[in-house]
C-alpha cells in the first residue's frame, strides 16, 4: 500500500554546497518552529566540532509538513569519509535532493553519494544552490550535472530528473533558471518533491518490520535505533524479536519502552507509527545497524547495504610520556578501550582490533578525516592518549599487493597549477582531466591514498592558500612503489624543562619551531623541522651562563620567528614513521618513538646497517 501522506527524502551534497543552510530555511517556511522560537543557524550541523568545521559527519533526521504531506528529511555527510553513515541512511529513504553549488558545480563527495543513491534506483530531484553567488554559472553547471549523471550509468527517468533553482541563504526558489531573481520562497521545490519523490509503500495490516539504519544514545531511555518502518504498526509496549540478514544465529527479543517521531529538528513520544514513517525507539539495549526488528508471527530479516572496508588504520595508545596523565581525565587502556567500544555502536564504518600489546588498538576508518574527528571528540571529552602515523590498508588479489586509490579534483589559480602538478607527479599522482574557467584551472587526479599523507598543509604554501582540494576513495589498484611523502626532517629536544629564549634562539638557526618560550617540553619530542630532511637534536632548555660581567637581562635583545602551530590534521600529516603525536584536552605534541638520545641514536645506526 502507498503512504500517500509521506515523503522520505535524504539530501546529497558537497562539503560547503548549502545543504545545512536549505534545510533551515525549509523548516521556517513550513511552519516547522514557533513564531517567537529562536533558531540557532544550521540547525542539523548539532555537534560542536560540526559547527566549527562547517561538516555534517552523523546523519540526523528532521521533518516538515506542507499540503498536509509529511516530508522526512535526513541530512547526510557530505564527506566521502563519512561513507558509513551515508550507504546506511539512503536504505530509509525514497528519493533524494542533488544539491550542487550554482559556482562550484559538481564535486566528488556529490559523485560518491550520488552514484549509491542511483544503485539504489532512488527518486531524484535536482536542486541548483547559492544561485545569487557572484561567480554563479548555472548553464555550465546543468551541462556539468547532466554528464555526471551519464557518466554514472543514470537511467533515461533519472536523466529527466526535475530541477530547481535555489537561494538557500534568501529562501527562494525557482523552476526558471533564466530568470531566478523571480523566486519569492520554496514553494516550488516543496511542490516539486512532493510531485516527483515516489511515497514510502508498505503494509500496514502486516507484520510489523523495521530495520535499523543508525543508532542513537540518550542518558534517559539508553540505546535507541533509528529507522524506516517497512510493514506493519510499531506500538509502545509491543514485543518484538530482532534478526540480521547477515547473522542468521542472531535471535534477540525485546518489548518497545519508548517511541518517538521526528517533529522539526527535535523528537517528540508517540504512541505508535505505521508503515512508511521513520521512526526511533528504545528498549532494545543490543540494537545494531542493520537488523531488523519484527513481529514475532513472522521473523524475516531485511536486506542491509554493504558497508565499503576501511582504508586507513592507526593505532590507538596509551600515553607513555613523561607528562603523562598530568592533562587528562580518562588515560587508562581500559578506559581508552571503553571509548572506543561505544563509538563501534554507532559507527558502522570504523573497525577496532586489539594490537599485539594490550595498551593499543589498531583503528581502521575510511579516511584520514575519519579518524582525525574520532581523535578530536575523544580529546573534548578528557582522553589522553599517542596515536601512530596513519598508513593505508592493502590486500592481496592474484598474488598481487593491491593499495587503495583516490580520485583528486584541485581548483587552484593558473599561476600555481605548475607547483600542484610538479607536487602530485613526484607523489605518482596521474592527470587524467583539465578544464580551465575564470583564470583558474580544475586538474583531476588519480593517485595511491598514502600519496596524499602530508600533503594538505604542502598545497596550501604551494598555492598561497588560494587552492581548494577534494578528495575520494576510487577503488584499488596494484602497489605503486615507495613514495617519499615528507621532505623535512625533526628538531628534537635534547632535556625535559622549560623551553627558553635563549634556547630557541640557537635552534631557530637550524630549522622552523613549533614551540614557544615558557612551553614545557621533554627529551625526544619534536620542537620544529628542518629544511634539510635530517634530524637534529637541540637544547631549546639551555639557558645563558651568568658571569660577573653579563646580566640574564640582556636575552631581551634576542627575537625569535613566530611559531607555526599545527592543527590535529596538520599533526597527523606531518608525523614521520618513527614519530608518534600525544594527544591530550590541552595540547597536542609530536615526539619520537624512542625518547631517549642514545636509544635513539643506537636504534637509528642499528637500522641503516641492517
């Protein structure tokens, strides 16, 4: 039977394309809040690190009713290494909104999800966004849309796909794309969706079953799961038994305790929902991703996308330095393995195994980004613990090494587009497209993952911070040789202490600091690079002998160069394989694996003997 009062609709859009930005206008325009509510901007972008970077990574659910048709909207991560969260939430919908920046046009998280959604033969409705940009090209960017659709293997219906013309910061939309100023507010895009977006179909008189696209965690109901009712009536106080598709011993049952429906960007208890609707509900404290919860009278498991394997592995420590658990809240490896548990309950996509000792973790994610955010949210939260340069996953396929490859689009100003492609050839990067618009260049790229490491913090000096790169996992091919990923090599603090001007002022003369005066820094951890590519070991603790003769107050005359500081991502990027960053809610230092000078120096002829 066909919910023709429902829609279920996910929107698919690059990094920065608005897509936030739409949905709040969407929710005002239907009358989703109060008249005198306040409203805080990007709306679904809820969680802090979210805000700040301007990322949705977890997938959230809202709704808005117009024509008295209720409209299920999930937001889903723009970022091709939020994958996980992507394929899982296309499985609760039935169409999706393309969202494509009227300037930009289409990028390659648009393709990445696009092309899941397309496999999954969704409705598609097209909206061009930010149509009032200065820079806007909206012709080249229909064309743009439509030969991504082809090169995707769309279907005749999908090419026929409606579009619309948005100005998802004024509100406005528009079916003409000549004259788009003629827009007043979204009711054409409203009416669109509800035109071309096929209902949610399902039988209500069945069998109850449901299955678990995401899962939630609330301090007062516990663990909840998120997800599209498929037949049937889910009911508050109803018994049910849960399966999976993928795990046919599994048979767990349960009673619903809590339920509740997705009103604006809030959830609100109900009673019961029928097929079609997207729902959450607790009293299943071992609900996972992808089973299905159902009826008793007919236990039959639902079908669950298949989840990309992770790419990228590190490994999770505890901190062993010598300021060890001076900065943290939670430094224990029980502790350490608790954190990470929990976050396997709602990430579908990061795997965890236990290392060879039992104070680390091999953490495998879908991407550098991936893994940085995990660090981040553990780092607010009070952890302190070392991580491990990241390295990429490969396997063997016909006796063969096979390593994970990334398609890279770079849109940088003619002048510096020798510098990215001098760059990404040594990096064994091959060009494989090249458009030129406005002054600027758009290369594309294809070129091993571990090629990549280090690199962002290097193509922002080689383009003055004018260029923009995306980024996207693109399959595997067969090992592609060394790469030399890193040219500079460490400073590296020869005592424990307090780092002083006069210390750092001798060390300055061999390289770029990365600490200050007054920081407290210990033997073997890094105090900046060297142009050179050697290491270096210096005494940013020494200070200057007093004599008869001279004062200490003279060491005002010294000037040091303004340190660079990095970011998490600058950090991790920067990492040399015998390096390690020790992560705690204060600071973040890279140190080397062996503190110690002799051992190190030891440990360092040892090896270019051997």
């Amino acid at each position: 039977m066909i919910q023709e009062n429902l829609r279920n609709i996910a929107i698919i859009a690059h990094v920065d394309h608005g897509k936030t930005t739409l949905v709040d206008q969407m929710l005002k325009q239907s009358g989703a809040f109060r008249s005198n509510q306040q409203v805080a901007e990007r709306v679904m972008d809820s969680g802090a690190i979210e805000r700040e970077r301007g990322i949705t990574i977890l997938a959230k659910n809202c709704s808005c009713v117009y024509k008295g048709v209720k409209i299920n909207i999930v937001d889903t991560p723009g970022h091709a290494d939020f994958g996980g969260e992507v394929e899982r939430v296309l499985k609760m919908v039935n169409g999706v909104l393309l969202l494509v920046d009227a300037a930009e046009g289409c990028m390659p998280q648009t393709r990445f999800v696009l092309q899941k959604a397309l496999q999954q033969n969704l409705s598609l409705v097209i909206a061009v966004n930010k149509i009032d940009r200065p820079d806007a090209r909206i012709k080249e960017v229909i064309d743009e849309i439509l030969e991504l659709l082809m090169d995707l293997g769309a279907t005749d219906e999908q090419l026929d796909s409606p579009m619309v013309f948005c100005s998802g910061r004024n509100g406005t939309a528009s079916y003409d794309w000549t004259h788009p100023e003629n827009g007043t507010d979204l009711k054409p895009l409203f009416d669109t969706i509800l035109k071309y977006v096929t209902p949610p179909e399902g039988e209500p008189e069945a069998p109850m079953q449901m299955l678990v696209s995401s899962v939630d965690y609330n301090d007062f109901v516990g663990r909840m799961g998120v997800g599209r009712v498929q037949n049937g009536i889910i009911k508050v106080g109803q018994a049910v038994q849960v399966c999976d598709w993928h795990n046919p011993d599994l048979h767990m049952t349960g009673r619903i305790t809590k339920l509740f429906d997705f009103k604006a960007n809030g959830r609100e208890p109900i009673e019961q929902a029928a097929a079609g609707d997207i729902v959450a509900f607790a009293g299943l404290p071992d609900i996972s991703i992808g089973n299905t919860v159902c009826d008793p009278s007919k236990v039959e498991p639902l079908p669950f996308v298949k989840i990309n394997d992770p790419t990228v592995e590190m490994t999770f420590s505890v901190n062993d330095s010598p300021f060890a658990g001076k900065e943290g809240k939670y430094v224990t490896s029980r502790q350490i393995r608790d954190r990470l548990q929990r976050e396997l309950l709602k990430d579908v996509a990061l795997r965890v195994e236990d290392s060879a000792t039992n104070d680390s973790f091999r953490v495998m994610g879908r991407g550098e980004m991936h893994l940085s955010i995990l660090i981040e949210t553990m780092r607010r939260e009070g952890y302190e613990l070392q991580v491990s340069p990241p390295h990429v996953l490969t396997h063997e396929e016909n006796g063969k090494t096979m390593e994970p490859m990334e398609r890279v689009v770079i849109d940088v100003p003619e002048t510096y587009q020798g510098n990215v492609m001098t760059a990404l050839g040594a990096r064994k990067a091959i060009l494989m497209n090249m458009q030129m618009m406005n002054n600027r260049s758009r290369l594309e790229f294809r070129m091993p993952s571990r090629g990549l490491f280090g690199y962002r913090s290097q193509f922002l000096t080689d383009t003055h911070g004018e260029g923009i790169m995306n980024t996207i996992f693109d399959g595997y091919e067969e090992w592609c040789g060394p790469i030399a990923t890193r040219s500079s090599g460490s400073l590296i603090s020869f005592d424990t202490g307090d780092a002083v001007t006069y210390g750092l002022f001798n060390a300055q003369q061999r390289g770029t600091l990365i600490v200050t005066a007054g920081e407290k820094v210990y033997e073997g951890e890094v105090v900046g690079y060297t142009p050179t590519g050697e290491d270096i070991t210096v005494n940013v603790c020494k200070t200057k002998h007093l004599t008869n003769t001279r004062a200490s107050g003279s060491d005002d005359a010294l000037r040091l160069i303004p340190v660079t500081k990095f970011s998490l991502e600058g950090c991790l990027e920067f990492l040399a394989p015998d390096e390690l960053l020790e992560v705690t809610p204060e600071n973040l230092r890279i140190r080397k694996r062996i503190l110690d000078h002799d051992l190190r120096m030891k440990a360092t002829s040892k090896k270019s003997k051997g």
